[in-house]
C-alpha cells in the first residue's frame, strides 16, 4: 500500500527542493492549514453552539459582523499570531494591521487573509470558505509595517483557499503549481488528493451574480448575452452556475473551467471584492494554474495596493473565456 501523503508531509518535501530555505514558510503553512481544521469543525458545529446569527457589530467595510466570522478570525490571529515568522497580520474582520510577536525584524513575512468568505451562507449549508495570502517583508532592518501589505507579484510567496462543504479542501500554491488537499477525517490529516490543478483551456460555465444586471456596463452585459447565445462554433449556450460563495464559485471555476465574474458597475465603481485578501490570493492561484485573473483592464497581481482594504472587481477562468470577455468587453 502507497503512504498516504499529508500535507505537512508534502509541505516539508517541497522545502527538500530549497536546500537554503529557513523552513519558516513550511511552518506558516502548516499553522494554517491547523487553523482551517479548526475553523471546519466550527462551521460543522455552529448550529450547536449558537455561532449563527449576528454579532450586533459593523466591520471597516460597514458590513454586520458575524458570530462565526469573529470565532474564525480569533483562531487564525492566536495560531498565527504566536508562530513567530508574521510581522503583522491584516484581516477582513479587523479596522487595521494586526501585531504579532514578531512585528520588529524577526518575522520575514505578512499575512492577509480573509478568515470566512461566504458565512452569511451558514444557515443554509451553502460552502464558506478562508482565503490567504503570504508577503515577503519588504525590510527585515526595521519593524513590519503596513507598507509590507502594499506590494506586487514579486513579493507574493504563498496564497491558498479553503472550502467548508460536503469535504474540507485545502488549495495552496508556493510558486510552484497548485496543490489540492481533501481532510481525511478519520486521520484528522490533509491528504494529497490533487497534485497539480490545472484549469482547463476553455470551459461551458459562466458564474455571475445576474441579480445585478441593470447595473452592469454594456460590455459586460454584451459578454453574458454571447455566453448564453446559441452558438454552435463557441459551443454555447454556457450553463450558469452561481453559488454566491465567492470561494465556492472560484474553486469550481478552477477545476471546471469557464469563467467568473463580479465586474464593476455603476453602484460599484470601485468593485466590491477585496483586493489584498480575495483577489490577490485567487490570482495567484488561477495563474498557477494555467488561468487568468484581471480587473478587467489589468491583470490583478500587477495591481499594487495602496490600502490594506481597498476594494476591486474579479474576473477569473479559463484563458479562452478570459480573451473571449476581453475582445468583446473591450478591456485593454
């Protein structure tokens, strides 16, 4: 019988490949992917323990906070927060940077992440998920700062996703393709389940919230009405698939192909995802994987922010769908 290969197993043969590497990304990995353990059994069991509901509380976003996005982030803060490789920590849950142990030159890297995309589709057992990020400090000389957080692809080390649903998955990607794990519950281990996720060249799905049409721009508009045209030569019409869990929709577009969707339109001028902790982490993944990521103008990790909160549209899928939107779109 073939071993199983864990996670941390996997994370730790990786580094094999680094003879120089300090092991700290290892151990960082591998602290998250103990936290996302955690983080599934709250989802698993929230109804037990009254983790439905609202906390009565507004974020930065002035979104209501929720009693399981705070446990969530709690979880991730105290694990990550006592590892002593972070500097600080930004989270969706959190006004501003958070100080770690290790916020003067210890810690090589910052963390962003987002500890509960899509819990306000706890209650109705829709997949939630955790998103993250990993930047290389810009100067280990003087304390982590939140200028750490504003940087581009060349400082990205690391980024991943979980999904909570009818399995936990665990996807991450160091620079070196993307890597899928499923927990085995009756180990309690991560378990290499997909070891190299690549999105297929074009798919049949389109993933957009279609609630928001009359918002749209004519180009996007434009590109949904092709998708769903009859059209034998682009083997349309595509079946539209919206889950509304942004880590759900995003990790079926990987897997499946085709494309999603949440553009910029005229109440939202900006976007509305998050740029530093959902959509840097999922670009990296979708271009690890052979996709790609972009605002519709730009691709997302040339984007550098300028705030740790600032806000962006996504598009992501499969290269032939992402042309497609891209020449009829008009997007540069």
């Amino acid at each position: 019988m073939i071993p199983t290969q864990t996670l941390s197993r996997f994370i730790h043969s990786q580094r094999r490949l680094h003879p120089n590497s300090s092991g700290e990304l290892s151990d960082l990995l591998v602290s998250i992917s103990l936290a996302v353990k955690l983080i599934a059994q709250m989802v698993a069991t929230a109804g037990f323990k009254g983790l439905h509901g609202y906390t009565g509380k507004t974020n930065i976003h002035g979104e209501e906070t929720k009693k399981l996005d705070e446990e969530a982030d709690e979880v991730l803060v105290e694990l990550l927060g006592s590892s002593g490789h972070f500097g600080l920590l930004v989270s969706e849950e959190r006004d501003t940077v958070i100080a770690t142990q290790a916020t003067s030159s210890e810690g090589k890297y910052v963390i962003a992440f987002d500890p509960l995309d899509g819990s306000s589709n706890i209650g109705s057992n829709i997949p939630t998920g955790t998103i993250f990020c990993i930047f290389r400090r810009k100067d280990l000389s003087r304390p982590a700062s939140e200028q750490d957080f504003c940087q581009g692809r060349s400082s990205l080390v690391a980024a991943g996703y979980s999904v909570y649903g009818a399995k936990t998955s665990f996807v991450y990607s160091a620079g070196s393709g993307v890597h899928g794990f499923t927990l085995d519950p009756t180990i309690g281990e991560f378990v290499l389940t997909e070891p190299a996720i690549k999105i297929p060249e074009r798919g049949s799905i389109f993933s957009i919230n279609e609630g928001n049409t009359c918002w749209w721009s004519a180009g996007t508009k434009k590109f949904i009405d092709e998708l769903k045209a009859k059209n034998l030569s682009a083997d349309s019409p595509y079946s539209g698939r919206y889950v509304g869990s942004l880590v759900a929709d995003f990790d079926r577009t990987i897997r499946r192909g085709g494309v999603f969707l949440y553009p910029v339109d005229s109440r939202r001028p900006k976007g509305r995802l998050r740029l530093l902790y959902e959509c840097v982490p999922l670009a990296f993944i979708a271009e690890q994987a052979g996709g790609v990521a972009t605002n519709g103008e730009k691709a997302i990790l040339d984007i550098v922010p300028n705030d740790i909160h600032q806000r962006s549209s996504f598009l992501a899928g499969s290269p032939y769908e992402m042309e497609w939107y891209k020449r009829v779109a008009g997007a540069g």
